[in-house]
C-alpha cells in the first residue's frame, strides 16, 4: 500500500511510518505532500499524520497511538515507543519519557541534513528500530544475565546481535 503524509517528517510521521512497516503493512510505501499547500487526494494513499485524517492526531493521542490502538499492536516495546513519541510530539508533555527531549532533537534536526523527505524517513526509521532494539536488549540482558555475565564484553554484544537478527529472520 502507499501511504502519504505532510512533508519534513519529525518525531511522529517518522515513528509512525515505522510503526506501520513493522507491525501494519511490511511492504509499505511513503510519498509526501505540502499540506496544507497541497490538497489531499485519494490517490496519494492512506494519508497519516494530517488533520483530520483516521490516522492522526486523536483524543490527546498522536498518530503513532492512534496507529497502535487502531491496529492492535500489543507490544511492549511499541508501547514503550509510544509514551515517548508522545512525549516528544505532543506540546508540553517533553517530561513524561526521559528520552523525548533528546529524540524531538535529532528527528527535528535530521529533517535539516537530509537530502529529501525519503531520507529522513529512512534515517529517522532506523533511529526507531535502535531504540526499540534497545529496549529489548536491556530486558534480554535482564533475562540472561546469568548466561551473558561470563562472557568478555564482545561475544556478550555479538551473541545479543544474533538473538535479534534471528529474530528478524524468524528463525
């Protein structure tokens, strides 16, 4: 499916065009317009993170827990994810994840060294798959401590790679 959203991604259009090719729609693709310079049209694609749109901002909510209840996503780690994208998305709520002022940062600059809309979302992608990756590392270093605690630093670091790669692979 093609999905569309305004241009210049920042926290949430990057978090929730994440969020969908993980968990809604493997395969989808992005496209970007000027709203509200320019119209909406259907044939743009599903649009997110626009006004007014079914996945947009709702009921104090951003678009990437819109997405998230919409969809059934019950993921941990997701919803982790989403108190800080709203955190660092929503207007005066910076204090209620640590990491938000740190990723409203970056995304908002990543718009600025990036050579197009594509990149950023691509670039601000992976920063979310990191953090998510992070998240999982701390509880399987929690789960393994006993197994991990022996090992020099870098067979610790590359065993828990390879749990997450497989886990990517299915395997």
């Amino acid at each position: 499916m093609r999905w569309v959203t305004r241009s210049f991604p920042g926290v949430d259009r990057t978090a929730s065009a994440w969020l969908i090719r993980k968990f809604v729609d493997p395969e989808a693709e992005f496209t970007f317009i000027d709203w509200p310079e320019q119209e909406l049209r259907p044939e743009h694609g599903i649009p997110f993170d626009i006004k007014g749109v079914e996945h947009g901002h709702r009921d104090g909510k951003c678009t990437f827990e819109v997405i998230v209840e919409k969809y059934s996503i019950d993921d941990p780690y997701v919803r982790r994810l989403a108190e800080i994208v709203h955190a660092a998305d929503i207007r005066g709520e910076e204090d209620r994840a640590p990491e938000a002022r740190g990723i409203k940062a970056v995304l908002n600059g990543l718009r600025f060294v990036t050579g197009s809309d594509e990149e950023t979302l691509e670039v601000g992608m992976m920063i979310w798959e990191a953090l998510y990756a992070h998240f999982r590392v701390e509880d399987l270093k929690r789960e393994m401590q006993d197994d991990l605690e022996p090992l020099p630093k870098t067979e610790r670091l590359r065993l828990l790679r390879r749990i997450l790669a497989g886990d990517r692979l299915g395997d």
